[in-house]
C-alpha cells in the first residue's frame, strides 16, 4: 500500500443508554462485557447486537480490565468477582 493511500477508518461513540444516565460509565463498560459474552452464547458472534455490544464494551473499558477480565474467562472464573487466596 503506498502511502498515499488511506484506509476507511469510521470513528464512532457508544449511543445513551438510559441504565447509566451519569458521566462515569465502568458499569456500563462491565455490563457491555458481559451481555457480549452471554449473547454469543446464545447468537453466535455474527449477530448483529452481539457486534453493538462488543464495539460498545471495546470503546468504554481500558485495555488492561479487558485483558484482566478476558484471563480470568480463561482460567474458568467470574471476570467480575476477585480471585481467592488461601491466606485469609
């Protein structure tokens, strides 16, 4: 590709969602996670909402909390609840 040639690039925001009214949007970063997740279980990836959702969750949460909640869905655990130690 030479460089004068651009790639289509389409930046866009995540719409209002009405169950998180404030400026703060970590639940809304949480509960975007999590309904991806629940809806490619039961859609399958190609669907178009399961899409919203992740494009939602991908603009709203930081990297780290994705890669953090995404190794724990790999190690079998609740990405929302800590791991346990067994030094209490």
């Amino acid at each position: 590709m030479s460089d004068d040639q651009q790639i289509p690039f389409k930046i866009q925001t995540v719409q209002f969602d009405a169950r998180f009214p404030n400026t703060n949007q970590s639940k809304n970063c949480g509960q975007n996670y999590s309904d991806y997740y629940k809806c490619t279980e039961a859609r399958g990836e190609d669907f178009p909402l399961c899409q919203q959702f992740y494009r939602n969750f991908r603009s709203l949460c930081p990297d780290d909390w994705i890669e953090r909640w995404d190794a724990a869905r790999e190690e079998g655990r609740s990405p929302f609840v800590p791991p346990t130690t067994a030094n209490h």
